[in-house]
C-alpha cells in the first residue's frame, strides 16, 4: 500500500501556476500552521466579520 501510495505522488502532473488580479484593502503574506487535522492562519482582529480571500502561492 505504502509503494502505490508513493508511486502515485511520483506520477502526479506539477500544477502550472496561474494569476490573480485582485482588489483590495490590505494583504497580508503568512505561513499556515497546523491546527488539528487541517491549517489555520491567524488574522487581525480588525478583519473580523470581513470577506477575505486566500490563495496559495506554493
């Protein structure tokens, strides 16, 4: 199991990278931590009640 598992992540296509044009009020650039079983990126209190949007660039 563990071999097809790792034959799979070989075989796997690299996602070309595509681009955004967004507007905004602010950005910020951060690093997701582990929290549990998912990731979590913490924002400022002041964003709260606010629509964001999230991209990830690697």
């Amino acid at each position: 199991m563990k071999n097809e598992i790792k034959n799979y992540a070989r075989k796997e296509k690299k996602v070309k990278k595509v681009k955004f044009e967004i507007y905004g009020e602010e950005m910020l650039q951060k690093e997701v931590k582990l929290s549990g079983n998912s990731g979590r990126v913490y924002l400022p209190p002041d964003w709260v009640g606010k629509n964001v949007k999230i991209i990830r660039i690697d």
